[in-house]
C-alpha cells in the first residue's frame, strides 16, 4: 500500500528494522559501512547502507539464507527521486555489488516498484515497523574482499563491541559475554 505524503519515513526507521529482521545468530550486520578502512575518515566516500554476512551455518531458519557464508549489500531508500537517482548511476553500486552475494534495495511499501528493479537486485519493503521480502535477488558469486574491506569490517565490529552491554555468563564463571 502506497504511504500518504504525511506519512515519513527516516533511514533510521529502516536500518532498525533491518536489524531486527537480521537479529539471529547466523548473521553479522554493519551500517555505513566504509567500503575501504582509509574511507572511514571521509564521509563523501563511498559506504555500504547495510551489509550482513550469514556466518554460521545455524539450525535456525531465516528466510533469505540459502548457502553458507552468504553476504547482503543492502541500499536504503526513503524517498523515490533517491532511487530514480540512484537508477540513473549505476556505477554507485559497484563497491556494494563487488563484496555481496545478493543485493537489495530496502524501502518502504510501494515507494519502488519490482519491474523499476535492476536485473541484479532484490527489494525489502518496510511496513509496519517490519521488513518484508518483496522480491528476492538473484545469487551472484561475490569477490573476496580486500585487506582494506576486511579492516573497515573490523573497525565496525569493534566501535559495536564497544557500544553493547557486557553481562556476565549466568550459566557458568566463564568471562562475560555480550549480550544483544
């Protein structure tokens, strides 16, 4: 259902949703995340909206997961002259298409339509407070990634560490865990 013009939308509103959509074991998220460890500096530089990697090959189900180790390049859209925009430079997406195995635009409901879709892309509305698949993307074999990728990721682990909450393990004295 297509949002009224009161009705808006924040790239925050969508990056928690994602969270929550992407809130299992299997998987490792990362927001604005710098596609090279000396961009992290620089803000006018390219980024990734959302990025997710599904690292563990869990029993529990999710329904984007299909092999193991699968990574997500997700860009968010609240507003449709954003994506036209974004339609007409493809070149924007090269970092994002180059370190993921399937690529997503994430918007709310009825702000993208799938045929306006890349061949190379897949949709997540937003709806309700929740992310829904709309259309899934097609699997493309991503490239590894570079040093300076790898370093951006652990920049980005570590400033999440730093911002969780530390409990101990109520189960045994082992060293405390980080609970989310």
């Amino acid at each position: 259902m297509p949002k009224r013009k009161q009705d808006k939308f924040k790239v925050v509103d969508l990056l928690h949703a994602l969270d929550e959509f992407f809130l299992t074991p299997t998987f490792m998220t990362f927001r604005e995340l710098p596609v090279d460890s000396r961009e992290a500096r620089d803000s006018v530089l390219s980024r990734i909206d959302y990025w997710a990697i599904k690292v563990f090959n869990a029993p529990d189900f999710h329904p984007l997961t299909e092999t193991v180790s699968t990574t997500y390049s997700i860009e968010v859209k609240v507003d449709r002259r954003d994506f036209l925009q974004e339609l007409k430079k493809p070149h924007k997406q090269f970092w994002a298409l180059m370190y993921s195995n399937q690529f997503y635009f994430c918007a709310p409901k009825g702000l993208i339509k799938i045929e306006e879709l890349p061949e190379y892309a897949g949709l997540l509305e937003y709806d309700n407070a929740e992310v829904q698949i709309a259309f899934k993307a097609p699997w493309r074999k991503g490239e590894l990634p570079r040093w300076t990728f790898v370093v951006s990721l652990l920049h980005q682990a570590k400033s999440q560490l730093r911002r969780a909450p530390i409990v101990a393990n109520r189960e045994n004295n082992d060293a405390p865990v980080v609970e989310r």
